[in-house]
C-alpha cells in the first residue's frame, strides 16, 4: 500500500486486487501489505506493478489502476459532506457538520477515518428508515433491497435518465436508457407474430450481450471491479440497470459508456427501414451480411423516373420488375424489391459504413439535399436537419457534408448506429443529434440546431412524419428562420397534405392524389411537370431560385408568385432553365400514375 499526504490507496485490477506476489487477491487486506510508498504520485499504477518485479500476465492483461482505502487529510475533511447532504442538509451546513465532525472523532487517524465512515452509513440509513418511504423494491439474488429517493436531483444525460437512490446497502444507481424499436405496423400489413419479431429484434439478447461487456470494460470506465449490476431488465421498451453505487461515479460518463455497449449492440443486430419506388423494405443483418428481407408491394403502377432509374440500375431483371409493377403482381414486386434492394443499395454502399460523407456531387437534378447544397454554397443557411444511413437525424453544416451525408440513401424511416461512421461524420463538421442511437427525429434535430445558435435552418421531413412540419413550425420564432422541405409524399393521408399545406415550404409531389389536390393549386411556383416540385411560399422560391441559378450559371429574372393559371412553370431545357405558365402547359402524357 502507498501513502501520501494521509492518502491511502492499493493496486486492484478488473478481477480483483494486488497482492504481496504480484498475484490477484479479493482481500484488501492482503493488498494493503504491498509496500509502493517510495514511487510517489509519478508513475502509472501499471508501471508501479512493474516496478515491484511484477510481470503476471493475465493481471497485466486486466489492466492495473490505483484504489482509495483511506481518503487524504483534506479528504477526510470533506468525508462527512456528503453523509450530511444525503440526509437533507444543504451545503454550507453540511460542510460545517463535517469539520467538526473531523476534529470531534480525530479522522487524522486511518483507524478512526475508517470507523467513521461505517458510522456514518449505518446513521444515513436510519434516517432514510425513518423519515422517507420506500419508493422502489428491488428484488436481487441476494434478497430484496428497499430504495429511498435521495436528496440529489435526478439528471438526464445524453440518451437516458439517471436516478440516485440510498439503500440498506448504501447510495444506489439507476439508468434508465429507451431502447430502439421500428414501430413495423406504420410501414406493413403483418401477422402479429413478425411485427413483434421486428420490433424487438435489436433488443434479443441484450441483456446477456451488455452484462458481459459491462464486466469486460467497467474497470477501464473507472468503477471498482467489484461494482456490480444488481438488476438489469427491459420494461416498455426501456432498458434499466442499477449500480450498487455511485458515490464516486461520474454519472455522464458512465451513462456515456452504457451508451456505447448498446449502441454496439444496434450495429451487431443492424436493422433498417428504407423506401423505394413507394415500396418500404425492412433491412437486416442475418448471419453477419446486412440483406433485404421484407418489402411491401409497389403502391403505383408507372412512374417515369422509376422506370428510367430501373433500367439504369436494375440490371436484366429490370423489364420484369417494370412488368409485375404493371400487372399489379404483388408477391413477384415483392421478391424483385428485396432483390434490387440487395443488389444494387447495399451492394453499391448505400449503408457502407466506411463510406466518406463528403462530396460535390449531385444526385439528382433538383433534389432537396442539392437545393440545400446550393444554398449553403450562396451563405443562405447555417444549418440543415436531414437524415442520413448509420446516422439517423443529423445537422449539417456546409455544401459537402450535406451531400455526402446522403449521397448514398433512399428514404429512410429506420437505420442502425455505428461508431464507425459516427466518428467520421464527427471529422466531417456533421453533428449526430443521436450519436449512439441514430433515431430519426426531426423535430428534435431542429431543437438541437436552435440550442446551438443556429438561426437559418432547413429541414427535410418524409411521408406520414410531414405531420411534425406543424411542431416544427412553432420553434420559428426570436430570430429563427426555418425552410421546412416535404419529401416521399406518396401515399399520404388527407390530413398530412393539410399540415403541408399551412406549413411546408418546398413540396415534392411524388405519386400523391392529395398533393396533387391541396398542395399543387395553392403552390405559388412550381419547378418541373412529370414529378413537380411544388413552391409554397416566398422564402421557399428564394432557396429555389438560387439552385435554379446554379444549375445553369445564369440569373433567374425576379417574377410574380401566384397561385393557379398564372402559376410560374420552370423547365430545364438544352438552352438552359426555361419559363412557361401554368395554363401553357399541356396535360402531361407521361406522369406518375394512379396517384395515392
């Protein structure tokens, strides 16, 4: 055992302490009877092992660290303060209490520092018996435990909640950490026993997954090795854990580590929900190779851009898929989905998580994230919230990042985490708004974007979730400007195209009757005529008008927004971007058809 100052301390490692031979020991006792003094506070509690002549491989291999027996001189002044704040005093008082308890019971004497401490337990716990209710049973292999609420305030970190509670073993804590479930029923139409097997299969074998890590690295987390897990459970959706205690833990950087364990989870049972051709599929990795394995039908029968892009990518099975679309044959689109979805998103690194997340070039002639792009590139915005693959919601900060965030992506209603890419979207100046959980949040994406001091944002929203476009609208205020984008629109119900319509910005039309019912009568500018992009208000056609200039390097001339027959048409042409009205276009022969 070393000393200094009054300080006190052993070597322990993962699996237990030190003792005289270099060998483990659960003993205190036995590792207080090494003798290190004499290498001061210098070296590493590794090197100090060394030092000694040490050189047990498997102590080596569990990591070597320094543990307190007896607190320093100040220490012990202080030992009392937090006896007396768990029993309801408040610090200046508590601080008084313990500086005469100091003098009172001669804490300058290990014996007595020792012996305070165990006195002081035991009169924590009699005043938590008698003047607080139990509020929670917990039921352990080594009896039932009643918790008390402290006086400590419960602390919500970066996931999850912690709570802190006294026992009759002591000070104990609680996280509380929601864990991620798809929610299948809002995208299929299926048997109860494959929705529960979707919804729940990134949380199989968890418990058993996260125990056994837990014991692997809490020492490395700064724990005690014989800090344990006293109960560990799912409830709701929820994952709960309780420490045996937290009187020297730092509560964030625990719930940071217990964080990391589930988010390595997510990326080991990798699970995604993405969208093509209005057809939603579920991703999985079965057997260590990330595969399509659910797809609903194809909701239209022809879409022009679908079928150029199928005979594109879609290889020679594409006239086929093009066909069974046509003929309305459900169970061939499915099987042929899962297999373009395979063959062509996963294997050209739509979710490749080594994937680079910059980049200049354009997917698509007007998509959102190339308006966004060009927007970013004019200093008209200084964040953007959109999703991206391994991601979730994300904030953006410039042309690049934007595009390479989902230069490889479809819709994407579901994704898995991975440290990989978190950690490369961090290079890349992304901000994950969930970096251990990559769910998809829109909303909260906006709010953390405000809470950074960004005021020009935009945000892109798809299908059902263009009902939050109504919440979102609300964080627009104290100098805040927000450009809210309303993608994958096919198949919304009557009420989401309402919520666009009092709310969204730019609209993109897709194969959608109620767009093409509320939306497109009430735009105010419209770009394109097969797949219209749908302007609804002012600030919406100057974040248009901007690509539009970029995408041909000319100015576009100011005009007058208005809504039906003089409606404003843009085209691009071979002479550049060309300007019609609405009651100039003729009815289009090669639309998206039937809407839905």
């Amino acid at each position: 055992m070393a000393s200094h100052n009054g300080l006190k301390y052993i070597l322990e490692t993962k699996k237990g302490y030190v003792k005289e031979d270099g060998d483990f020991t659960f003993n205190k006792n036995e590792a207080m009877l090494i003798d290190f003094w004499q290498f001061g506070f210098g070296p590493s509690a590794l090197e100090v092992y060394k030092r000694l002549g040490f050189n047990n491989l498997e102590v080596l291999n569990s990591g070597v660290s320094f543990c307190t027996i007896v607190p320093s001189y100040e220490g012990r002044d202080m030992l009392g303060i937090s006896f007396y704040e768990l029993m309801g005093y408040d610090y200046r008082e508590a601080v008084n209490q313990s500086r005469s308890d100091y003098y009172r019971y001669n804490l300058s004497k290990d014996t007595n520092c020792l012996m305070y401490e165990e006195m002081m337990n035991k009169k924590v716990l009699e005043y938590y018996i008698n003047n607080r209710e139990v509020v929670e049973k917990l039921n352990t292999i080594n009896g039932v435990i009643n918790l008390y609420q402290t006086n400590d305030k419960d602390k919500e970190v970066e996931g999850g909640d912690l709570k802190y509670y006294y026992s009759n073993i002591g000070p104990i804590f609680r996280y509380s950490v929601p864990l991620k479930n798809p929610h299948v029923e809002k995208y299929f139409d299926l048997n109860e026993e494959k929705r529960d097997y979707y919804n729940h299969f990134q949380q199989e074998g968890l418990i058993e997954f996260f125990v056994q890590r837990f014991n692997e690295e809490k020492f490395s987390w700064g724990l005690d090795f014989d800090t344990e897990i006293l109960d560990i459970k799912i409830e709701n959706d929820n994952l709960i854990i309780y420490l045996d205690d937290w009187t020297n833990i730092n509560g964030n950087k625990v719930a940071k580590c217990l964080n990391a364990l589930i988010r390595d989870y997510y990326s080991k049972r990798e699970m995604h929900i993405t969208r093509m051709f209005g057809s939603y599929v579920i991703l999985q990795n079965v057997d260590g190779v990330l595969k399509a394995v659910e797809a609903t039908s194809v909701p239209i029968k022809y879409c022009p851009l679908m079928v150029k892009l199928l005979r594109e990518v879609g290889g020679n099975d594409s006239e086929e898929f093009i066909q069974a679309i046509r003929a309305e044959d459900i169970e061939t689109q499915k099987i042929m989905m899962c297999n373009l979805i395979d063959n062509v998103v996963i294997k050209g690194g739509y979710f490749d998580t080594n994937r680079p997340l910059n980049s200049c070039e354009a997917n698509v002639l007007f998509g959102a994230s190339e308006t966004i792009s060009s927007a970013f590139k004019s200093n008209m915005l200084d964040a953007a919230v959109i999703v991206s693959n391994n991601l979730g919601t994300i904030i953006t900060t410039n042309d690049a990042n934007t595009q390479g965030a989902v230069k490889r992506m479809t819709g994407l209603f579901y994704t898995s985490p991975s440290a990989n890419i978190i950690e490369e979207a961090k290079k890349s100046k992304i901000i994950p708004v969930f970096p251990y959980s990559s769910s998809i949040n829109q909303v909260e994406g906006v709010k953390e974007a405000i809470k950074r001091g960004y005021k020009r944002i935009a945000v892109t929203v798809a299908a059902q979730d263009n009902k939050l476009l109504d919440e979102i609208g609300k964080l627009e205020q104290d100098g805040v400007t927000i450009y809210k984008f309303g993608l994958c629109s096919t198949g919304i119900d009557e009420e989401t195209a309402k919520i666009m319509l009092d709310n969204a910005d730019i609209i993109w039309s897709c194969a959608s009757k109620y767009v093409k019912e509320y939306i497109e009568p009430n735009a105010i500018a419209q770009v394109g005529i097969k797949i219209p992009v749908h302007i609804m208000t002012k600030k919406g056609w100057e974040l248009v008008r901007n690509h539009l200039e970029y995408l041909v390097s000319q100015e576009i001339d100011e005009i007058d927004l208005v809504k039906g027959d003089e409606k404003p048409v843009f085209l691009n042409g071979d002479e550049g971007i060309k300007k019609l009205v609405k009651k100039d276009i003729r009815k289009c022969s090669d639309c998206p058809h039937p809407c839905i």
